[in-house]
C-alpha cells in the first residue's frame, strides 16, 4: 500500500503532558518535506521488530506495574465490584429522583397556583426594574432640561446683549494683534539698523580720532606743505561729516522704533483691555463681563437641546416599556389571584377573611332555621317523615301477614293434595277403616288451615289471616292519606315566599362555609406535599453523594488496572481490559469496563487518538536521555527479530484500516512514544 517513504530535514522536539505528579515527555519527529508516500491496495506487512518498537516505548512512556496474574485478577474483580456499586448507586440517584418529582406533583392544584405566583412575582420584579430605570431616565431628563434651559437662556442674552461687543472685542483684539506683530517688526528692524548705524559710527569714530591725530601732528609739523595739512583737515571733515550722518540716521531708526514700540504697547493695552471684559469679573478685574464663559454657555446651547430631546426620547421609551411592564404585572397578578380562586388555594390574608366569613354564615344560617316560617316547614317535614315512617311500618305489616297467608296457602295446597290421595286410597277399599281415618284426618288439617286463612265461619273475620290482610291493607291507606295530608301541609308552607327567601340565603350561607371548609383541606393538602419534598430531597442528596464517592472509587480503580501487567506477558497484549496507546479499542471478554468514566483517557492522562497532538508546553529532553530510551528499543528490536522475523501485524476488516495501523508503525519507528518524567513541586 505504501510505495515509499522519503524524510528530509529531521528535526526532533519534545511535548510535556502531566498526569498527577508525573510528566510525560512525548518524543516528537517533524520533517520539513514528505514525499513519495503513495497507496495501493496490496496488503501491509509490518516486521515484529517495529511492533516490538513501538510497545517498548509505550512501556517506558506508561511505566506500567508488574504483577502477577492473581493480583490482576483481583483488581478486575474490584473494578467489576466498583462498577455495580456505581450502577446500583445510579439507580438509586434515579429512584430518590423519581420520588421527589412525584411528591413536588402530588398537589397539582397548588403546583399550579404556585406556578401562577411564580409569574406574577417576576412581572412584578421585571416592572420594579422597568420603573426604575424609567425613574432614573426622568430624572436624567430633567437634568439635562435644566441644562438646556440654562444654556438657551445664556444664548438668548447672547444674542440680544452680548454677541455684538464680543465680536467688538474679537475684532479690537484681532485688529491690535495685526499691529502689534506689524510693529514689532518694525521696531526689530529699526532697532536692527539703529545697531548697524552705531556700529559703523563707532567704526568711522575711530578713523576720525586718528585723522584728527594725524591731523595735530601735520599741523605741528613745521615741513609740512599747505596741501598736506589741507588733505589731513579734509580727510578729518569728511569723517566728522559721516559720523555726523550716522548720528542723524540712528536717531531716525531709534525715533521710529521708538513708535513702533509706542504702537505696539498701544496694541497690548486693547488687547489687555478686551480680555479683562472677556474675562470673569472679580475684585482684580471689576470690568470683567465673562463674555468667553457665556459665549461657551451659548454655544453649548444646540447640543444640550439635543442631549434633552435624546434624553427625552429614551424616557419615553422606558415610560412605554414600564407601562407595559405594570399591565403585564396586573395581568400575572389577576392570574394569580384566579388560580387562587379556581383551586380554592387562599392566602393567609384571604383565608383568614374567608373563615370569618363562613362564621358569620353559620350564625345567620342558624338564625335563619329559627324564623318561624323556616320552622314551619321543619316542623311539617317532621311529621311527614313520622307518616313515613308509620306507612312504612304499616306497609310491612301487610307484607307480614302477606307472608304468612302466602305460606297457609302452600300447605293448604299440599294438604289439598295428600287430601285427595286419602279419598281415592279410600274409594278403592270402601271397607278399610285405615283408609277411611286418614281421609278424617287430612281433611282435619285441610280445615284447620282455611279457618286460619278465612275464620271458622269462612267469612274472613277478623281473627283470620284473610281479615287480618284487609284490616292492614285499611291502615295502609289511612297512613297513605295522612301522609298526603301532611305532604299538602308541607308544600303549602314551602310555598311561603319568606321561607322561600331563607332557602336561597341559607344555600348561599352554606356555599361559603363549604368553600371556607374546602380551602382549609386544600390548604392542609398543600402543605402536607411541601413537607413531604424536604426529607425527600435530603435522602436524594444522600444518594448523589454515595453515587460520587462509587464514582471516584471506579475511576481510581480502573486507572490501577491500566498501569498493571502480567508478569512473563507481552505488555502489547491485552491483558483483559486496557489498552496502552490509545490508539486501538480492546476488547473485554469478561464484559469488564477498563474505565467506566474517563474511557476517553489512558492511564498517562494523554486522550486517546490524540497523543502525538497537544496544546501542551514544550520541554527538551536531554540527548543523553533521548539516546537511552533509543538503546532500549534497539535491544527489544534485535530480540523480536531473533524469536519472530517477519512477522505480520493482524490485518483489519479493510486496507484503509491497514493503512492507519501501518502508518502508526511506521511513527513509532520514527520516535514517537511517551517517556515519564516524575517532577516534583
């Protein structure tokens, strides 16, 4: 699959990663130019001596712990123990749960009045909030109205008094400083020439003092000409003559600077003059009009107007939301307040008034029951409920003797019968007297039960079942007559408008006592399910921290369990549980999980799939330590290559997957492992 792999430009750097107190150095090969690395699909073939490679610097990278079979045996059966205390604890986490949320739902009328405060208590918050900010923006607003206010109203007096002198003043302070730059130029320069001219007649003063010199020894010189004393004075007037002009010229510089400088003081006067007006007054300066701060104060005028209306604007926009805010708060609250009504669920405040009530109710009530036409009704009810009961009673005296008459007559019907069987027994052997007396005697009992059923006489007379019947029969109807009697009575005194009246106040009386009565269950049902959450919650915080602390105990067991191997084994086998690269899943034929919690982690702390990347720091390993964890590859190298030459890596279920295993070989080659540095802090 590979055709073939070219590296250039090694270079070879460390990662630092850190587990706990351990630091793990991750040897890392970066080559500035890979090429010629093609793919086929022939089958990769990797030598036992680059696996033995590779797990040997995994080795030294996990310093891993050598035990025996049995005490790997034990920690897998701690780390399968920790994992059902985990679960059983999960369960448990999630029953406590379950028995929370149904005692929060037990009373689901108070749930939702609860619900229904809850809503209004944040409408409420939300318009407080609203309010306030609006308060704030009002009062915003007014300040920067009296800013405004302030600054239009220096505007105004600018306007109609001030702006005119001060545009004076600018123009006066304009003006001098023009001639006040203009003179002094001029006086610079005069003063400049007027330096010039005393230089050159200092100069020209020298000259002449030497010809007038000159001039006395010519004079006193007895052989000199005529001439020659006539060219020495000449020569000295002439310098007299020139010092005379330069005189002259350096009074006209000194005169006009002079003026110049006059103009100039002039000028710094306005300037000094106008300023004090623009200036504050004060007790230095009495002229003082503060035209500089009013003419700020007007200019401010525009924006501070704008600043007001902005400020105005927002108030108003938070005067909208807070209105909003209040109806929304009315609302919830008016929603509160029918979710109270509807469940029956008062406050205390209105449970209170509703218990006074239902005691005024039953006051009234019971005054009401006492009104005579109240009691006339009452009284009537009593005696129809007495003929009730009289008829009732008189009913079951006839179902009584009903009763007995229906049982006279079945053994009338059977002593009829045995009767006849006597007679025809008897027809048959006229002559037997046996006969012939039994025939007496069954008629005897056949007449014996019709004088109980009719009399003795046969006409039903008192005495008799039959007149018994009809004499009860009799008193059903007088009791049925008396009871109408009485239901008349009843229904005349029913039929008064002024019981009539009590009826519907006392219904009424009584549908607020049975509220007050219902809203004092309601009440104590609520409470009871509050009551019921508390030690609820409190078992299931129990069992979360039971469920952390099997938590921590798996995962401190598991990582045990990662770092063990078997003694005599290869460490790049699977010895039941763990892998460790990271690179590849194993699988657990005792269905026991290598780590439960972190399954993301190898025991270095490096997540799996990723341990040639990091974000980590970079550290230097020392050469000589590079060169030693080399030397111990080496050796395991040369040993594979002894006991299994060419031996094949297993191939996986396709060539991509080969790929990816053979190019993890071929990095391992490279250097890529993990070295365990302890450092301690």
């Amino acid at each position: 699959m590979f055709g073939g792999l070219i590296m250039q430009n090694n270079k070879l750097r460390f990662k630092m990663y850190k587990s706990g107190k351990n630091w793990m150095v991750a040897g890392l090969m970066t080559t500035a130019v890979l090429a010629g690395l093609t793919l086929s699909n022939g089958d990769v073939v990797a030598h036992a001596d680059t696996a033995a490679a590779a797990t040997t610097t995994t080795q030294v990278a996990n310093k891993k712990q050598e035990v025996s079979q049995d005490q790997y045996d034990a920690q897998k059966a701690k780390v399968a123990t920790d994992q059902t205390n985990v679960n059983n604890a999960q369960k448990a986490v999630n029953d406590a749960q379950t028995a929370v949320d149904n005692a929060k739902n037990a009373n689901e009328n108070a749930a939702k009045v609860n619900d229904a405060k809850t809503a209004w208590k944040n409408a409420e918050s939300d318009y407080n909030k609203a309010n306030s900010d609006y308060n704030n923006a009002h009062k915003a607003t007014n300040t920067a109205k009296a800013a405004a206010d302030e600054a239009n109203a220096y505007k105004n007096n600018w306007d109609k008094n001030e702006a005119d002198l001060y545009n004076k003043l600018q123009n006066q302070i304009s003006d001098a400083t023009a001639t006040k730059t203009a003179q002094t130029k001029v006086a610079n320069d005069e003063a400049a020439k007027d330096k010039k001219d005393d230089a050159a007649y200092d100069a020209t003063a020298k000259l002449q003092a030497e010809a007038q010199t000159n001039l006395d020894k010519v004079n006193a010189d007895k052989k000199a000409t005529e001439d020659q004393k006539q060219d020495a004075a000449d020569y000295n007037q002439s310098l007299l003559d020139q010092m005379n002009a330069l005189y002259q010229d350096s009074q006209k510089h000194k005169a006009a600077r002079d003026a110049a400088n006059a103009k100039v003081a002039a000028a710094d006067k306005t300037i000094r003059n106008a300023n004090k007006i623009l200036a504050p007054k004060s007790d230095k300066n009495p002229a003082g009009r503060d035209l500089l701060g009013h003419k700020s104060a007007a200019d401010s005028a525009a924006a501070k107007q704008a600043a007001y209306e902005t400020a105005l604007q927002h108030e108003k926009d938070l005067k909208a939301i807070r209105d909003a805010a209040r109806l929304t708060a009315n609302q919830k609250k008016d929603a509160y307040t029918q979710a109270r009504a509807d469940y029956n669920l008062p406050n205390d405040a209105e449970y209170a008034e509703m218990q006074k009530k239902a005691t005024g109710a039953r006051q009234k009530i019971n005054a009401d029951k006492a009104d005579p036409a109240y009691t006339a009704v009452t009284d009537t009810e009593g005696h129809v409920k007495d003929a009730n009961k009289v008829l009732n009673n008189a009913k079951k005296a006839v179902d009584t003797i009903q009763a007995k008459i229906d049982t006279q007559n079945d053994k009338l019907a059977k002593a009829q019968a045995d009767l006849d069987a006597a007679k025809a027994a008897a027809a048959k052997d006229p002559d037997d007297d046996v006969l012939a007396s039994n025939v007496v005697a069954k008629q005897s009992i056949v007449n014996a039960i019709n004088n109980r059923l009719h009399g003795a006489d046969g006409k039903d007379g008192a005495a008799s079942l039959m007149g018994q019947l009809a004499a009860a029969k009799q008193n059903v109807t007088d009791r049925n007559n008396a009871l109408n009697w009485w239901n008349k009575k009843l229904d005349d005194a029913k039929a008064n408008a002024r019981y009539q009246k009590l009826v519907n106040d006392i219904a009424y009386r009584q549908s607020i006592i049975d509220k007050a009565d219902q809203a004092k269950a309601n009440r104590a049902a609520a409470k009871g399910a509050d009551d019921a959450v508390a030690p609820l919650e409190a078992a299931l915080a129990q069992k979360q921290s039971e469920l952390k602390t099997y938590t921590d105990a798996l995962n401190a067991d598991t990582n045990i369990l990662n770092n063990m191997f078997v003694k005599g084994s290869d460490d790049s086998k699977d010895n039941g549980d763990h892998n460790t690269t990271g690179n590849d899943t194993k699988k657990d034929d005792d269905k026991t999980p290598a780590s439960s919690v972190d399954g993301d982690k190898t025991a270095t702390g490096v997540k799996e799939g990723n341990s040639a990347k990091s974000n980590a720091s970079q550290v230097t390993m020392t050469r000589a330590e590079y060169r030693a964890a080399n030397k111990v590859a080496a050796a395991n190298e040369a040993s594979a290559k002894n006991t299994k030459n060419d031996a094949k890596l297993p191939q996986t279920s396709n060539n991509e997957s080969t790929a990816v295993i053979a190019l993890g070989a071929v990095s391992a080659m490279l250097g890529l492992g993990l070295v365990a540095k302890k450092r301690e802090f």
